[in-house]
C-alpha cells in the first residue's frame, strides 16, 4: 500500500536556517536551538550522505565539485519543511535557488567566525566534502563565501565569540519564532 500524505494547511511557523563556514557550528547549535524550540531539526549535509549513501567526500570524489553543488542546490531547493531548524552545508550559499527556498522558508542565521578560528577548527579541510575549488586556499574560500552568506543572512551571530547557549539565547531575542 502506498503512502499518501495528507494535504496540510500553511502553518505560521517558519523554519529558521544556519548559514556559515565550516567549523561555525552550525551542526551543534542546530541541535541546542531545535531542542529549545521543540522543533525538528535537519542538517543538510546529513540528507545529502543519506540520500546518495556516501560520505560528503565520496560525493565529491564521485561526481565532481560542480556536480556536488548542483546535487546540493536541487535537495535543498526541494525542501518543503516547517518547524524545522536547517543546518547547512558551507557550500549551500552557492546556489542561488537553495538561498532563495531557505529564505522562504524563514529566518536565515549566519553563524559568524573570523578567518583564523575558521582555519584553526578546519585545518587543510581533508576528508570533510568541502566544496573547495582545485587551486583555492581556504583563506580565498574564506574571503569568497563571507560576503555570500552576509548577503543571504537576516541575522549574524558571532559564534567565536560566545558559547553555544549563549548563541542559541542570541537568535531566540532576534528572531520572532518562539
């Protein structure tokens, strides 16, 4: 027997979605503020391993920094959630039609570290699926994705700076979505 699911009626609230670097935190305090909120919660990182079945870095290695972006692109622009705290991948803010469904799906947070605490917590970035250019440093992704995502962003958080409750406390004062 097939499942069918129910038609649902819009719901007032809006699903709130973290944007940033690797190492930002945004996978642990996705998890701090869902549980705060009583919502679900998705890391979309998560969803892309288990709907190919492979790590972020055989994703990549299979098929390619410019198809590993398109796949990306296309599972987050399909997200039809609510209630939900999104948790992205870093590369997420390079395609336009995921930043667009994430921002109608509701607030976008940016998780804000400074390039050395970004290069500290990732080092060479070996073995983490990130989606880096070949010839690229990670101080160049730094300084390319930062305006991306504070363009994206409807609230930036510094997250070097504050302990991860103390950052969860931040976004619940800015955001109206408790």
């Amino acid at each position: 027997m097939a499942f069918t699911p129910i038609k649902r009626e819009a719901v007032s609230q809006p699903c709130v979605t973290l944007v940033g670097m690797a190492g930002a935190g945004k996978s642990t305090l996705g998890g701090l503020l869902a549980k705060r909120l009583g919502w679900g919660q998705l890391d979309t990182d998560r969803y892309m391993e288990s709907y190919y079945g492979l790590s972020l870095q055989a994703i990549m290695d299979t098929y390619g920094l410019d198809d590993f972006l398109r796949i990306e692109e296309g599972l987050v622009s399909d997200l039809n959630l609510t209630r939900t705290v999104i948790s992205t991948g870093g590369s997420v803010i390079y395609g336009p039609r995921a930043v667009k469904r994430l921002k109608r799906l509701g607030p976008v947070v940016l998780l804000d570290i400074d390039e050395a605490t970004f290069i500290e917590r990732v080092g060479d970035g070996e073995n983490r699926g990130l989606a880096i250019g070949p010839g690229k440093t990670m101080r160049d992704l730094y300084s390319e994705r930062l305006p991306l995502y504070r363009e994206a962003a409807d609230l930036t958080v510094r997250t070097d700076q504050c302990a991860p409750d103390e950052c969860v406390d931040i976004i619940l004062q800015h955001l109206d979505i408790a």
